[in-house]
C-alpha cells in the first residue's frame, strides 16, 4: 500500500451557498476514441494549437508592447515559470500560448503535480505554484513568506471507466465507488450497481482500480468525495493529496490515469473533464445529495461554483475549508473543484533575491489577465469560467501583491 501524505480521515471540508450558471453542455460535445497513455496529451496539443490559429481570426492577439496591448490590458514582456496541478494543464498550456503571442511574455508550467506546486512555491524556484488542493495549515507555515490564493478556474473530476459494451453515464454512487477503491467490490456485475442501472447490460467483469500516485490535487478532491460518501473510508483512509490506496495500480499524472483506463479492459479511474472528454473514456453519472445522478457539464459544474462563490475567503486567509463537494440542487454535479493559483504576497528581495519590479509586474499581469481574458478559452477545453463574485475576489487579491512593499500595475 502507498504511505500516506496530508491524509486526514476527519470530516471533510464543505461549501456554502449562492447563485450562477453556464450555458455549454459539455456531454453533448464530441470525443476522440483512444487506447494509447499519451492520447490526452496529444489531443490537448491539437486543441491548443486549434485555438492558437482562431484566436489569431479572432482578435485574441494584439500586437506586443511593455505597457499594454490592443486588448486592453497591462503587458510587461518577460518570462515566467510556474509549476503544479496536471488537472489545469490543458488550460494553462493554451493560456500561454495565446499570453506568448499578445503580450511577448514566455510562461513556462511543469505539470508535475499538484504537491510539486507547493514544494515549487515553497522552495522559491517558481513565480507561482498551481494546486488543486488549498493550503494546508502546515504547507503555509512552511513557506518562507505569506502567500495568497487565486482561484483561476473550475472543473470536474470524473469518475472514468472502461467497461467493455458500456457507454458514457453509467450510474454510480460515492458509496460504490468507495467500496470499489476499498476493494470490497470486485467485479462490474454486482447488484449495488446493476440496481440502479435498469436496462444497461453490465457484464461478468473484474475491476481493475486505477489512481494517481504523488501528491495530486485530484486526488485530494476525489478522497474527499470518497469520505464524504463511506464512513469505512473516512474514518481508515481519508482524504488527502496521497492517501493509502488499499488496491490498484497507480498511474503518473491525469493523462496517465487517463491512458490507463482507456487501455485496461474493466479499469476505473479518475481525472479532470477535459482528459476523460478528449481521451474517449467513458464517464459516469454521479448520484449528488439531491437524489438525481449528474454528469459533469458545464452547467451541472457552474451550479456547484455557485454555491460557495458568494462565501469565499479572502486571498490572504485560509481555504484549507473551501470545498464544492456534494453541493445542494438537482442539476448540480457533485464532484467539482475550483484550480488556484498560490503566489507570494510580496514579490521583493525578500522572497526573490535579484528580481525586479519590471518582472513582478510581468507576473501580476498574467494573473489579471488569466482571471479575465483567459476565462473565455475555459469552455473549448472543458473548464467553467469563473462566476463574477470569483473574479472580483481575485482582483482584489492582485491587487495586493507588492514588490518591496510598493504596488503593482496589475492591469
């Protein structure tokens, strides 16, 4: 069994409440069939690519400058380096790009993890880190100098499958799925989930249990799901970004966990939307505390977003208690998450010897921009945009990182 990193097999943390929407259904949009580890990685590159030549047609890029663009925004040309969660990969990869071609700013992301962001972060060797699991108590006194959270957009983890004859939107439940990854259910064609899938024809076949291995911010939202939904897993196991898998087979990064069910007859996995979509895994339908089974659309993701956007904490405080799993309503997916952006309050001489404010402008305009600009290639790649109150938190955080104490241009 894998040791366990941050595991916690307390309660886990819950959301609040409020109001939002999406309007794309991403069940409906189309998927590449796949059987090779890398497909995902390979259809994010042609997506990227894709939106590189539209957002030329578009008007995504204006021309560079070391003030401001033809869109609007504040652009200081530099480098960046940032490092962490595989789950928002796809989209920071084509934010780059587009950022590349409007600004001249280069920004590099190694999506090692959501557990490398932080170390990253923690070590000083990045401008920022990207997590999908807040801060814990203990990561934040061991940053060398306080930090702020950004959330810069959402997703839904998908329970994905590989079930020979079986098609997209099985149902499953938290309980089962629990008791998949606790090993106590073996074989796809047990009565707890023909049950409740009248008419699908489940065959005779085992389970093969597929998870992440490091300390993944996925992995941190689908235990605490997991939790949520099976006291025998929240009070031996629960949730962290690395916990004591009981069972499987662990596969490196989403796209590894991807390609893996998708080349395992039987296998059962999970990863961020845009990897289960673009990959042609199969995905299921998730029963949330309404009593309906959910896909993950843009809707059904947006309503969990709503519910805790207008009860968010500062940027400065904790989100160690931010959660959107299992939020109330009939149409709301019950395995969402928003992706943050972890960067330090003050980007001076005290965090980043040799730096200069030139650079720290560089950066704190990407955030702006990525809150703003970037929230309109979310949907293409099966992400939710950020609601309102979200992007007003986030500018306001921005807004507070200094250079030696001074302000920024942010924008």
């Amino acid at each position: 069994m894998k040791g366990s990193t941050d595991a916690n097999p307390s309660t886990p943390p819950s959301g609040g409440s409020g109001s939002g929407s999406s309007s794309t259904d991403y069940s409906s949009m189309p998927k590449k069939s796949n059987t090779s580890m890398w497909v995902a990685v390979i259809v994010v590159i042609a997506i990227v690519i894709g939106l590189a030549g539209y957002g030329a047609g578009a008007g995504w890029f204006g021309g560079k400058s070391s003030s401001s663009n033809s869109g609007g925004f504040a652009c200081t040309a530099g480098s960046l380096a940032g490092e962490g969660s595989t789950f928002v990969y796809p989209l920071v990869n084509a934010w780059a790009l587009t950022y590349a071609q409007s600004c001249g700013t280069q920004v590099s992301y190694a999506f090692l993890g959501s557990g490398a962001g932080v170390s990253a972060l923690t070590a000083k060797t990045v401008d920022f880190g990207a997590s999908d699991a807040p801060l814990t108590p203990s990561q934040t006194t061991a940053l060398p100098h306080s930090a702020f959270t950004i959330p810069e957009t959402i997703g839904a983890v998908t329970v994905m499958y590989n079930i020979p004859g079986v098609a997209k939107g099985l149902n499953l439940t938290g309980n089962i799925v629990a008791g998949i990854y606790l090993g106590s259910i073996t074989n796809w064609n047990v009565t707890a989930i023909t049950s409740i899938n009248p008419g699908v024809k489940i065959p005779n076949q085992s389970v093969h249990v597929i998870y992440r291995t490091g300390s993944s911010g996925t992995s941190f939202v689908f235990t605490t799901w997991l939790s949520a939904s099976n006291h025998t897993w929240n009070t031996t196991l629960g949730h962290g970004t690395s916990v004591a898998w009981p069972v499987g087979t662990g596969a490196t990064g989403s796209n590894g966990v991807a390609g893996t069910v998708a080349s395992t007859p039987g296998a059962i996995g999970y990863a961020e939307l845009n990897y289960a979509a673009l990959g042609g895994n199969a995905y299921a339908k998730l029963l949330n505390p309404a009593g309906a089974y959910a896909l993950p659309t843009a809707n059904s993701t947006a309503a969990a977003a709503a519910a805790v956007a207008s009860h968010l904490p500062l940027g400065s405080a904790s989100w160690a208690n931010v959660s959107m799993i299992n939020e109330p309503g009939m149409g709301t997916y019950p395995l969402a998450t928003f992706s943050y952006y972890l960067v330090y309050s003050d980007l001076g001489s005290a965090v980043y010897p040799g730096g200069s404010m030139a650079h720290a402008n560089s950066l704190v305009q990407w955030l702006w921009w990525c809150v703003h600009t970037g929230q309109t290639q979310a949907p293409a790649l099966f992400y939710v945009p950020l609601p309102a109150a979200v992007v007003t938190l986030d500018e306001q955080t921005i807004g507070e990182i200094t250079y030696n104490g001074a302000s920024l241009t942010s924008h």
